[in-house]
C-alpha cells in the first residue's frame, strides 16, 4: 500500500501543474483575441473616423490643425456636404444627381441580375443534364476574367449601337461581371435546401415554377439578400465602365465618377472630397446594418451540406 501511496504523491504535482498550465493558456488566448478584436477595430474605425470628421470641419479649422482628433462643437460645420450636394449650375458638386443614377444603375443591375441568376442557379443545383459540371465551373471561370479584357469590346459595342451615354445600356455591362458569381453563390444554397421540401410541393400538385416560387426562393431568402447586397456594392462602386461609357454628360455620372472629379482637382477642398468619400460609402454600410441578418446567414449556409 504504501509504494501506491508514493506514486499518488509524486503524480499529484503533474496533474495539477497540467491544469493549471491549461489555464494560463486559455487566459492568454482569451485576452489575445480580444486585443486582437481591439486591434482590428482601431485599424477600421479610425480612418473612417478620420474622413468622416474632416468632412465636417471647415478648411480654415484644418489648415490650423490638421491632426487634431477631438475638434471642438465650434470648428463642425455641414456647409461641405451642402456644397457637394448642391446641383452643378448651382455652383456646387452635382452629388444629389449623382447618387441618384447611382441607385438607379444598382437598383436596376440587382433585379436583372437577380432574374437571370436565380433560375440559372436553380437549373445547376437541381436539373441533371449533360455537361452540368462544366457549366457550373464555366460560370466562375468567366468571372475571373478582368474587367479591362471586356472594356475594349463592349465600349466598341455599344459605341456602334449608339447606346454610350446612359445609364440604362450600363446594366447589361454589369450584369455580365455580376450574373456568374451570383449563379455561384446561389447554387451552393440551393444545394442546402431539401430535396423532400420540394417534392412534397409537387406531390400537393405545384408545377416546377411553382415549386421554386413558393418554396425554394423563401427557404433561399437569406443567400438572395446576400447576393443582392453583393452586387448592389458592385454597381454602388463600379468605376472603369461608368468612365468608359458616361464621362461625356455629366448629368449622367455616378457617385464615383463624381468622387474622382473631386479628388483629381487641386482646386477642391480636402474637406469637400471627405464629404463626397462619406456620401459614397455611406449608402452601402446603411445597408449592411440593415441586411447583416441575412447577410450572414446567406454567406455562411451555402459552406456545408446538410
């Protein structure tokens, strides 16, 4: 009895030493990642802290001092964003114009967008037919085309048919960048959704377009709202074929063409292009709050079959 009593003895400080070596750990890995959390906020947030502040102090206030974080309630001023968004033949930035054609294109770019995708990523999750694979990959091939390898073309394109100038021939352009990721992104969701779900549908009698109007589009809700927001940043920010196409009238410019008149001018203001830089990403991160639900559902369903 006496030898086991000796191996209880000298075992004891092992073990515990093991948990309490567990415990420091897990105390340093917790206090890492929230300094690592910390780290990555200040990394964000700081220089969106920054433009959005600059957009509201006068040029006077900034020249004073440029780098002063906590500016006092006197120096904030929204005569900037007045200017931006005040009309052109009114002496200001045309940003209100702007940000209107800029919804227009993106709003118009998502519904097209979202009508062509949605029964093309249907048809590859569901319908068996020669060469669905291949299809499938052939729709994210084309999206890793670059954008300058289409610019060419489609300017040449549209050039002959007389259609460069507006806004409206732009959302065919774009639903070409947009319509194969969606597809992508859609079909892996749909890969989610039961396959009983639907055939219980149809056994009550509901057609295929029936079936995926009022049971598959409801159960893929989420990944819909994902891919929506998706593209709505895309057309939101797109530049190069908004440059190409409507940089000859000015009343049919984007946010972002207007945001690169603003800051390609030594006559403008740092603080009137900070306000132009907050009304272009203001819009898409309202949106984000507002869908991140849905959002993240959408992102994350699609990652694993079940």
């Amino acid at each position: 009895m006496t030898p086991s009593y000796g191996v209880r003895e000298r075992t004891a400080p092992a073990y515990g030493a093991r948990w309490s070596r567990e415990r420091v750990e897990t105390a340093a890995l917790r206090v890492l990642r929230w300094l690592t959390v910390a780290f990555f906020l200040v990394v964000t947030l700081v220089p969106f802290y920054y433009m959005v502040l600059l957009s509201f102090r006068s040029i006077q206030a900034l020249l004073l001092a440029p780098g002063r974080l906590w500016p006092s309630l006197g120096e904030l001023t929204a005569s900037t964003y007045v200017d931006v968004l005040r009309s052109m033949d009114e002496g200001g930035q045309g940003f209100l114009l702007f940000m209107r054609n800029s919804a227009v294109l993106a709003v118009l770019t998502v519904i097209a967008t979202l009508l062509v995708s949605i029964p093309g990523a249907y048809a590859v999750s569901r319908l068996r037919f020669s060469g669905r694979r291949q299809v499938h990959f052939l729709f994210l091939a084309v999206y890793l085309f670059p954008s300058i390898v289409l610019a060419i073309p489609l300017f040449v394109l549209l050039s002959l048919l007389g259609l460069r100038g507006s806004i409206y021939p732009l959302v065919v352009v774009y639903i070409s960048q947009t319509v194969p990721v969606s597809i992508y992104m859609l079909r892996n969701y749909f890969e989610t959704v039961p396959r009983s779900v639907e055939e219980a549908a149809a056994v009550d009698g509901a057609s295929r377009l029936g079936v995926v109007w009022r049971v598959s589009i409801p159960l893929a809700m989420p990944a819909i709202t994902a891919t929506a927001l998706y593209v709505f940043m895309i057309a939101w920010n797109e530049f190069l074929f908004a440059l190409l196409f409507l940089t000859e009238d000015p009343a049919n410019w984007t946010v972002s063409l207007g945001l690169a008149r603003l800051s390609g001018s030594i006559e403008i203001p740092a603080t009137v292009l900070m306000a132009g830089s907050v009304i272009l990403t203001l819009p898409i991160v309202v949106l984000f709050f507002l869908a991140e639900r849905m959002l993240t559902e959408g992102l994350t369903s699609g990652a694993e079959k079940g």
